[in-house]
C-alpha cells in the first residue's frame, strides 16, 4: 500500500481544460466572430487564463494535441 510508483513525467503544466461556453455570455465583438453559433468551447491553461475559443469540442482537443498539451472536460 505504500510502495511507491513513478508515473513518469508530469503533466501539471501542460494541462489544459475544454468547456462549453455560450455565446451570449462573451463580449460583443466576440458574440459578432460566432456566425450563428449558441455555443462554442474555450481552452484554458490550469491556472485559468483562456488561450483560445474554437467553435466545436474536437477541435479545442486537436488545438490541444497540436500544441502538445493534454486536455480534459470541465463541466
């Protein structure tokens, strides 16, 4: 139980999270750059500074993947 386990390099800081974000709620020029969409999904780093808006889930994960971070869902 209290072996312990080297579970190789760690990811803190190349984490980031994908969530859902509504249109409505972004600033105005922003809600202007959605062409229609409700509903588009923001990537933020962990410390929670977003670093992009892309407009469907898959591509915030392949943004994330590119640019070697490994993402996770934020409810």
């Amino acid at each position: 139980m209290n072996t312990k386990y080297s579970f190789g390099p760690r990811l803190d800081n190349r984490l980031v999270y994908v969530r859902a974000v509504d249109v409505a709620d972004l600033p105005k020029d922003l809600q202007d750059q959605a062409d229609g969409a409700h509903q588009i999904y923001a990537v933020h780093s962990a410390d929670g500074e977003r670093l992009a808006l892309v407009r469907d889930r898959e591509m915030a994960f392949v943004l994330a993947r590119q640019n070697e971070y490994a993402p996770v869902t934020v409810h």
